[in-house]
C-alpha cells in the first residue's frame, strides 16, 4: 500500500500518482490482510457464478464484499485524514481540503 491511492483510483488517470503515504507496518499488515479476505470472497463469487448458485445467495455474498471494502475505505480514510491531510493543512496546503471532500464523494457513491 505504498501508494495511498492505487487501490482506490485503479482504472483512473490520477496525478496524485506520485506521493506516498506512511502508513505503519500494523496498517498495512491490518489492510493487505482485508483485501486477501476480500480477494478469496470475489473468487468465491466468481464460483458461485460458475455454478449456477440461486441469485439471492450471490447477491448477499456482493453485499458482504462491499461491506468489507467500506470498511477498509474507511481505515484507509482515517489513516489518511490523520496523517498525510493533517501535515499537508499543517505546511499551508489548503488544497487537500478540496482533495478529501472529491474523494469523500467518490467512495459515498
């Protein structure tokens, strides 16, 4: 998770490209390990699929994959307003304001 935004803007021209965050070694651990869970449950979906699983059963399996991305989203979003938005305000760059406000909007869709 070296790069804060590659989960997040994969697929999207992004030119915040270039910084990195500093998340420490237990957030990463903490994330990576989230997204394996959620790995193996698209996996799981994509088996379900291919085996003809009754709608209503997939549907519920979609519903907990997008509750498990909420919360790393979430973890993600604290992290980052704790640390790289609170230097950046702290060092006169008011413009990460309108930053997490675009992507608070983003992940709220």
């Amino acid at each position: 998770m070296e790069n804060e935004l590659t989960v997040a803007s994969a697929g999207h021209e992004n030119h915040h490209h270039h910084q990195h965050s500093h998340h420490s070694e237990k957030t990463k651990i903490n994330l990576t390990s989230r997204l394996n869970r959620i790995e193996g449950q698209i996996r799981g979906i994509k088996g379900l699929i291919e085996k003809d699983t009754y709608c209503d059963d997939v549907l519920n399996q979609i519903a907990s994959v997008q509750s498990a991305l909420n919360g790393v989203g979430k973890l993600l979003l604290e992290n980052h307003m704790k640390s790289c938005v609170v230097e950046k305000i702290q060092s006169g760059e008011h413009g990460v304001i309108h930053e997490l406000l675009t992507t608070i909007n983003k992940l709220m869709k």
